[in-house]
C-alpha cells in the first residue's frame, strides 16, 4: 500500500508541464487500494489525476491528489471475429494501442498516440481520424465514491456524445473508473481510411491494402507532423471543441468566408473546425513570453516551458473574445481548467 505523501509538484503529472503542488497525494496501483484509500480518506477533498493529459493546472490543489495507476491487459473472452479486452485504468492509452495492434486486435488504430490513459479516454470519449472510444467501448467499471461500491457502466449508460459522457455531466465526481472493456476485432477489420489526410498519407507511404498496422503507422506519422510531442513541448491536445452552429449562421460566414471548411452534423447544424477559425484569427504560432499558440495545429495551445496556467487561461479567454467577435462563435474549452 502506497503512503499519503505531503506537497508533491504535479509538474510531471500534467502534459501540459504546469507547476502546481498538491497538498496531498497518493499514487494507487490496484482497485483494492483505491477503495481502502478511500475508505480511510472520507472527510477529505479528493482530485483524482490520471494522464494530466487533458486538464490546465491555474492554481495548487487543496485536496487529497489520487493518481490512478493501476496496471494490466487481458483478453477476457475471444469469439470468432471479436474480442473483448479489459485494460485497467492505469494502462498508457497508445500501449494499450500498440499491445492491441500487436495482438491484431482492429479498431482502435485510429486513436494512435493518444495522450492520455485508459481510464481516462471515456470520460471525453476520445477521439480522432473519424473513430471514437464509442465505436470500440464495451463497459467499464468504476467505484462509487460514496458507497465505495464497484458499479459497471454499459455503452448505453455512459451516454457518449462528441467529447462528452455521463462522467462530465451527471456522474461527475461522483466515480472513479478503474477499468475499461473493449470490443475489438480479430478479422476482417473494419478500416476507417476515409479521413482526408490518412488516404494521402497512406499513399505516400506507397500502401495500397492497408492493415490496422499500416493505419496506425499514418495516423502517428500525421499526429507527430501537426501535433507538439507533450514530452518536449507542454501540451494537452486540442484545446477547444469544434464549435457546432446552425445552417443559418454558417450561411452567412460562408458568403464572407467562402473557404471555411465543415462537417455536416444534422440538417440543421453544422461542425466548423476551431483550428480554422483560430488560424483565420491570426493566432497560429502566436508566442508570448514561454507559452502561445502551437505553429502547425492553432487548437493546441503550448507551454514551451515554465508558463503559468493563469496565462494560458487568459490568453485562452482572449481567443475565445476574439473567435466571438470575428465571427460570432462562441468557443467552448475542451480542456478542464482547475
Ligand atoms: N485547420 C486549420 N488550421 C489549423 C488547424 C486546422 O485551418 O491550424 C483546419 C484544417 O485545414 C482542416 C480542419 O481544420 O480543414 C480540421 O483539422 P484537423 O484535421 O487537424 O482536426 P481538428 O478538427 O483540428 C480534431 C480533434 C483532434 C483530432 C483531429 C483528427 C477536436 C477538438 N479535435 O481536430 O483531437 O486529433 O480532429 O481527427 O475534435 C484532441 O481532442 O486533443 C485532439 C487532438
């Protein structure tokens, strides 16, 4: 059983680098430990960490820091073209991809280079090269924090939408995902190569049949081109949503914007990609003391070294006032600021 340590630096926590310190924290390796830490810690503010790999750090935290980082990869059941494999909570995300493509288990190849870990990827349902965790998701389990009971959550359950579950709404603090089910296949994979830049990514790479391997080999070689490595520049992915708007208004951008690209949602809304708006803005690879907006994706924002999460925050807020006056959108974070 690990130990409650005091005024721990949360620096290497985080993807994003942010110096912030917690008043307590404890790294836990199993469920069993979890649930005796929390039985043991039940008057105290608890903040549970697993990845860093989607949170802006603004200030220290005066609470009981719980990593999560229990470990482990099973295959739990094989039938003739599907699997089911748990992975615990703990699992780095792109292992668990790698082990998967190694075993070749299809269906989560799309979600190469993730940051982040397992047991994080269903709260924001993760997503990327027109796959979500969604597609792939068979249950998870998480305990309780109030009756410290183990509860499983089906896919109906966790009410997946675009970034969003049951876990950021009304499940909201009140769980802690231990595990993740996943249903992968074993043959004849289904393969998403429609998404633009894999198709000619695919081609450059002179593939013509490509395998679940080949796919993540494009999807790294397309994330490692746009996207900052968190281990050399501080990041956590996207850092807005994509903002969806109604027809109407996309309408009236698209006749002073004729270029902007879009995704089609409903008949009635429409997905306007931030980045373009960003760029568009003016503020891709914007640099301000150690911190800016990333030069080859204008969603990322960066922290190229000892920045200050109220900062970012700021100049977050100053984009989003931007975004709104230009063009009318309201941006919305992806990113949880603490
Ligand atoms: N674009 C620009 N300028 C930029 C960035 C993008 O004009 O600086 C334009 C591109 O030209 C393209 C469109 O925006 O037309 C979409 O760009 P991209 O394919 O890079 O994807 P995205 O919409 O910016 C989303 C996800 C990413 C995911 C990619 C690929 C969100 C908030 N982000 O980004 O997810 O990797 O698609 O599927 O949905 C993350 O969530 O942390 C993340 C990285």
């Amino acid at each position: 059983m690990n130990r409650i340590e005091k005024n721990i630096s949360l620096k290497q926590y985080n993807t994003f680098g942010i110096e912030a310190f917690a008043n307590e924290f404890i790294s836990i390796s199993s469920s069993d430990e979890l649930i005796d830490t929390l039985k043991n810690n039940q008057n105290s503010n608890l903040f549970v960490i697993g990845g860093g790999s989607n949170m802006l750090l603004t200030k220290n935290i005066d609470a009981l820091v719980i990593h999560i980082n229990n470990k482990g990869k099973e295959i739990k059941k094989e039938e003739d073209n599907s699997v089911i494999v748990k992975a615990q909570a703990g699992e780095n995300w792109h292992e668990f991809v790698l082990w998967s493509l190694n075993n070749d288990f299809g269906g989560i190849e799309n979600l190469s280079l993730i940051p982040g870990n397992v047991g994080t990827a269903p709260i924001q349902n993760i997503g990327a090269y027109g796959v979500e965790l969604k597609d792939v998701f068979h249950s998870c389990e998480a305990i309780n924090i109030k009756t410290l009971e183990r509860e499983n959550f089906n896919l109906e359950q966790c009410k997946f939408g675009y970034r969003n579950s049951i876990f950021k709404n009304e499940a909201k603090g009140k769980y802690i995902i231990t595990s993740v089910n996943f249903k992968l296949s074993k043959n004849n994979h289904q393969l998403h190569t429609n998404y633009g830049a894999i198709t000619q990514e695919l081609k450059s790479m002179n593939v013509e049949k490509p395998t679940i391997q080949d796919i993540s080999k494009a999807v790294i070689a397309i994330r490692e081109s746009k996207l900052p490595d968190p281990k050399k520049i501080g990041n956590s992915g996207s850092f807005f949503k994509n903002p969806v708007i109604s027809i109407t208004d996309f309408k009236m951008l698209k006749k002073n914007f004729p270029e902007i690209p879009s995704y089609n949602v409903s008949d009635k809304e429409i997905k306007v990609p931030a980045g373009w708006l960003i760029e568009k803005a003016g503020f891709k690879g914007k640099t301000f003391k150690n911190y800016g907006v990333h030069k080859n994706q204008a969603l990322v924002l960066v922290n190229y070294g000892n920045a200050n999460g109220i900062d970012i925050y700021n100049f977050s807020v100053l984009i989003q006032k931007t975004i709104k006056r230009l063009f009318n959108i309201d941006l919305e974070r992806e990113v949880n600021v603490i």
